[in-house]
C-alpha cells in the first residue's frame, strides 16, 4: 500500500518546481545565456553528475509503502498491510537489509569482529571468531577461497563497469553525431576536446568514475559486507545510502522554508526603508544575537514533546519519525533566513536608485508591483547562489545537530547518526573504524559536488564575474 510522507510530498513538489523551472527558463533568452555558462563548466557539470547519482538515490528511497502481510494457511479472509514503512530503495537493497549478523564485521570479513566463547565436541571451551551468517556464507573455505572470490568478484564488477560507460558514451556519441552532422570518429574528438558547448567531456568522465566505483561494490555486496556492519549486525553501505535521503531534504526543504522570510523581508526592508527597515533590522539582529545551536536545541525539545504527548497523530513510527525530521527542516528555515536577508535588503538598496525603478514611480506603479516585477527579478541571481551554497552548510548541520542529540529522530538514519555511534565504537579495543569512514567519506563527496556546483552556478549568474569573462572574450577577439 503507497504510503505518502510529508517530506516525500514536499521532495516530489520540489522536483516538479524544477521541471517547471526548467521549461520557464527555456523560454527566456537570457536565462538561458547564464544556464549555458554553468553547462560549459567541467568542475561544475562533473559536480552535478555525481549530485545527480545522490538525488536518484534520495529520491528511489522517497517511495515509500507499508507491505502486504505473508498469507496464513488456512485463512480466508484478505490479509492486511504490516505496520512498518519501506521504499522502493528498501526493496532494492533487500539483500543488504535483511542480510544482518550478530554484531560487528569488517568490511569484507567473513567472521564476526569480536571473539565469542563456544564448546568445543569434546566438551572443553575457547574462544574463537564465528563465521557470519550472510558475509561469505557461500565460501566452504573462507581461508583458502578468499582472495581468490574478492578478486573474481572485483573483475567482474570493473568489468560491468567498463561496459556500461562504453555503452552509455556511445550513445552519447551517437546522439550528437545525428544532431551535428559529423562522423562518429569526429564527433568522439570534439566531444573529448572539451569543443562543445555542454561539457560533455566531464560528464562522461565523472560519470565513468562513479561506474568503475559502483561496479565492484555492486559485485561485492552480493557475497560480503562491503563496508562491515554495525554493533546490531546491520550492513554499513544500506545505512550510508539510506542516510542520503535525510542530507538532501534537510538541505532543500530547509532552503524552500528560508526562502519565504528572506526575500520578503529583504526586498521590502530594502525598498520602504524608514521604520520598517528599521523593524525588519531589529528582527534579524535579536535573532543573530541567539546562539543559534541553543534556539535550534529549545525548539527541537518542544516538537518532541508536542509529538510524544499526542501519539495518536502517527499511526506508524516512519510518520512520527518524519513529522519531526519535518519540523527539523522548519525550525532551520527561521532561523537561517538571517544572511540572505542582509544580502538582499543592501541589494535592493541600490537597485532602488536606479533608473528604471524611479521611472516607475514617476509613471505611478504601485510600491508592491515595483519590488515584484522589477526589483525581485533583478536580485534572483543572489537568491539562487545563496540557495546553491547553503545547501552544504545545512547538510553538515543535520550531522552535526544529530552528533549532539537534537538532529532528527534516534530511529531515523542519517550521516549525523551514524558519527554519533562511531564515536563510542572509536573508543572500544580493537576499533571499529570503518563506520565514521563510511559516513565521513559520503558526506564529503555530496558537500563537496554541492560546493563545486554552487561555484559554478555563483560564476555564472553573478553580474561582475560575468561581465569580466565578456570583457576578457571581447579583448581576445580584438587582439
């Protein structure tokens, strides 16, 4: 039975916004102008490859559904839904979610982490490393077999690799063989020159990298864990791909509750001026003078008592889960509307001394139509690089308000939860690393893709970087 969560709607609400945006943009020219400069970045257009890779993930783990229950011998009657909430990233990975031991492994391993005391047929005891029930339970020989599996199993997962960016590279090539009139061999060298306009090259280049990655740890979670498990025996690569949903509606949804206060503020601070400039000023600066952390911590506490108090809102843990992971996502919003209100209301400032906006006072226009149709089109660029930037930011703030215990819901799995367990296995003898790693080594890439697209985008849209690439294209066609 499909199930909607709030989160789900607001992330497939985004995406249609997106398609919208989209087609809006492809009917203007000089959107479109800036669109082409951010195509013809290579850092940027890999950087969007690799956040396309995390947004497939995010949203495939954003169809959620409760399973029919197993039917009984016997019974006649329907049977009914389970109580528990899956996704379609659930049932893809079932495999690695059912696959769960008893406690610690290695990545790889194929014995448990820990020694376990265990009687031996002659009666007397010792202590030894059990086999995992899943992780290399198809090796009769896990110490003869071993590397040889791993190695077969790597092959063959770099070989799968290889063919699929082959394949997707020639369609490409094809594709833009028929579109530009060229022979395959020509069209190949121009792409891989970086002579086109979209950087293809980069696009092909990033999105082989993450084939050669993905391909061996494809063939590899069929017979192991890839990257361990956990102190409760569950696989460290289906929670790292399950805390990716969590990153990325922390990141938008936060942005899609900022924006409101922002720009309004901002604008209508900028453009009245007088007392309302001077109340809107007040607003953000007593805010600012809050710490933060505290603020987040104080409200954080009063949703959860709201939600355990009134548990007959929820009729599954996922909604209850959600409903605070949703609130998260709002409380950031306010308060961290702050900086790009700034931004805007001195942007507006001067943009409200201009020419064209004092014509359309002279010619009567109304105060709310002059910051509508030619004030906010005139500072959209400034919105868009702060939402493109912020993103990053909010991401390591879910980790880090989850480290401290006031992130998103214990049973909600996120890059923050899962540091905060690692930081207590850090400190058992031997160590189990290879969790903080997982996460760690995640999260970099999404922050790092989502700064490099945001550099891109900040490059393209921004009038004086983009007015000095023209003044630079102009002085080499004249030389």
């Amino acid at each position: 039975m499909p199930i909607i969560l709030w989160t789900d709607a607001l992330v497939f609400l985004l995406v249609a916004c997106a398609i919208g945006a989209g087609f809006y943009v492809n009917r203007r020219e000089y959107l479109l102008a800036s669109w082409r400069r951010v195509g013809e970045s290579r850092a940027g257009m890999a950087s969007l490859t690799v956040l396309a890779a995390f947004i497939a993930v995010g949203l495939l783990d954003s169809l959620h559904y409760r399973p029919r229950l197993d039917d009984v011998p016997g019974r006649t009657t329907a049977n009914g839904y389970g109580s528990e909430v899956r996704s379609a990233l659930d049932a893809l990975l079932q495999p690695l979610r059912s696959g769960t031991e008893k406690t610690y492994s290695a990545p790889l391993a194929t014995h448990l982490y820990a020694k376990e005391t265990v009687e031996l047929p002659d009666g007397s005891q010792t202590r030894v490393f059990p086999r995992l029930q899943h992780g290399g339970a198809h090796l009769e020989n896990p110490e003869q077999d071993w590397g040889k599996d791993v190695a077969a199993r790597t092959v063959q997962g770099l070989a799968l690799a290889v063919l699929a960016a082959l394949t997707f590279s020639a369609i490409v090539v094809q594709a833009a063989a028929l579109r530009w009139g060229l022979g395959w061999q020509a069209t190949w060298r121009r792409i891989w020159r970086g002579e086109t306009q979209f950087a293809w090259n980069a696009v092909l280049a990033a999105l082989a990298v993450l084939m050669l990655l993905a391909g061996p740890v494809i063939s590899l979670a069929g017979g192991y864990h890839v990257f361990g498990t956990d102190k409760v025996g569950q696989d460290v690569l289906y929670l790292t791909l399950k805390s990716i949903r969590t990153g990325l509606v922390i990141g938008t949804i936060t942005t899609l509750s900022m924006l409101p206060f922002a720009v309004a503020l901002g604008i209508v601070a900028g453009y009245r001026g007088g007392w309302i400039d001077d109340l809107i000023q007040y607003l953000y600066t007593t805010l600012n003078s809050i710490p933060s952390v505290l603020l987040i911590a104080a409200s954080v506490l009063m949703v959860q008592v709201a939600i355990d108090t009134h548990p007959d809102w929820f009729a599954t843990a996922a909604q209850r889960a959600d409903a605070r992971l949703l609130a998260l996502c709002l409380i950031l919003g306010v308060t961290s509307w702050t900086g790009l209100c700034r931004l805007l209301r001195a942007e507006t400032l001067k943009l409200r001394e201009l020419e064209y906006v004092q014509a359309a006072q002279a010619f009567g226009a109304s105060a709310s139509r002059i910051m509508g149709r030619h004030i906010l089109p005139n500072v959209m660029h400034i919105v868009l690089i702060a939402v493109v930037m912020d993103f990053s930011g909010l991401v390591l703030a879910e980790a880090v308000l989850s480290y401290i215990g006031i992130g998103v819901d214990p049973s909600t799995i996120s890059f923050g939860t899962m540091i905060n367990t690692a930081r207590l296995e850090l400190a058992r003898e031997p160590v189990v690393w290879w969790s903080l790693i997982a996460a760690f080594a995640f999260m970099f890439v999404l922050v790092l893709a989502a700064n490099l697209f945001s550099d891109a985008v900040r490059d393209a849209f921004d009038p004086r970087v983009a007015g000095r690439r023209v003044a630079a294209v102009a002085q080499e066609k004249a030389a």
